[in-house]
C-alpha cells in the first residue's frame, strides 16, 4: 500500500478531495495536524529502521520515507502539479508567487528522488554521524536511529510550516479555487 493510499485511508474524515486546498483556517489547521501525525509516525519508522546494523540501508530508506512524507504533504494541501493544474490560470500564478515568496523546497513540485537526495545531502552531517556512530555498537545504533528520527521529523515539519503559510495566504488574497468543468472544455477547445 502506497503512503498515498494509506493517508487517505487513515484520514479519510476530513480529507480533502483530489483537486481541493483547505479553505478555511480550521480546514488548514486539520491538514496539519494529519500531515504531523503522518510526518512523526514515519519518522519513527524510519528510527526504528535505523536500529538494524546494515550499513547503507538507512540512506535508502530515508530517502524512500522522505519522499511519501513530502507527497503526501503537498497532497494534504492541494500543492501537487496536479492539483495546482486545476486552478484558474490567475490563481496559479498567485500560487506559484506565494510558493516561491514563501521560499519552499517542496511545495508544488514533483517530489523526486534527486531532490529529496539533494536535501539529504545538505544534511550530510547527518548522514555521516548515522553512519558513523552505526561502527559503535548499541550506543551507536541508537544515535543513529536518534539523528534518523530528527532529520525527517524537521524536514517534514518545515514543509508543513511552508504548506500551511502558503495555504493561509491563498485563502486571504481570495483566489478562485478550481476552473469549472465548462472553463476546462472550452480551453481544451
């Protein structure tokens, strides 16, 4: 089961539909508090997965939870290509403005294993301390999984930060959410 699939499933109540961004503040505040829940509960897969002793193997996960965490976020708030491609052409233009105003990584992009590798490598002391502390048995093992545990934690908890700013300020310029079925036939046209 995908992580896409399995937020859905876990979150059903209160979900958003495919192409929607929360819409009020309570609506914001709800996708932030699953996205945390989801963000937490991974990086606690990813500690746990960190206690085993194969070297190397940490990276891959990591990068393997980074990215559903990511996707699933953007997801959350309405901030994938896909949903951001159903907006009116105005509102995407203020939207890709207030993405990049807001300075995120993540949000309405495509979460691709280059860029989530191009993260981690800006987190390279993580990397190198997991690794590293991985050669001292127990104690290091526990660093490991201790530095696994709070890197994915602060990077999910920094884009839901960026999501939920981005969303905040979506909702209090007003934009038009989505272009009608009628809006989309006619420009197809």
């Amino acid at each position: 089961m995908t992580v896409d699939n399995e937020f859905a499933r876990e979150n059903h109540q209160g979900a958003l539909t495919e192409y929607e961004m929360p819409a009020d503040e309570a609506a914001i505040l709800d996708a932030a508090k699953r996205c945390k829940k989801l963000v937490t509960k991974r990086a606690l897969m990813s500690a746990g997965l960190n206690l085993l002793p194969i070297p190397g193997a940490s990276v891959a996960v990591d990068v393997s939870l980074m990215l559903e965490i990511l996707n699933s976020i953007n997801h959350e708030f309405g901030l994938t290509p896909n949903q951001i491609r159903h907006l009116t052409p105005d509102s995407r233009l203020r939207l890709f403005q207030m993405i990049t105003a807001t300075g995120s990584s993540f949000a309405g992009k495509w979460i691709t294993k280059p860029l989530v590798m191009a993260v981690l490598q800006k987190l390279s002391i993580r990397l190198t301390a997991a690794q590293a502390a991985k050669l001292v048995p127990a104690l290091g093992l526990a660093a490991s999984a201790g530095i696994s545990f709070a890197a994915l934690k602060w990077v999910g908890d920094q884009h839901i930060k960026d999501c939920v700013n981005i969303a905040k300020r979506f909702n209090e310029q007003g934009f038009a959410r989505a272009e009608t079925r009628r809006d989309q036939t006619s420009q197809r046209a």
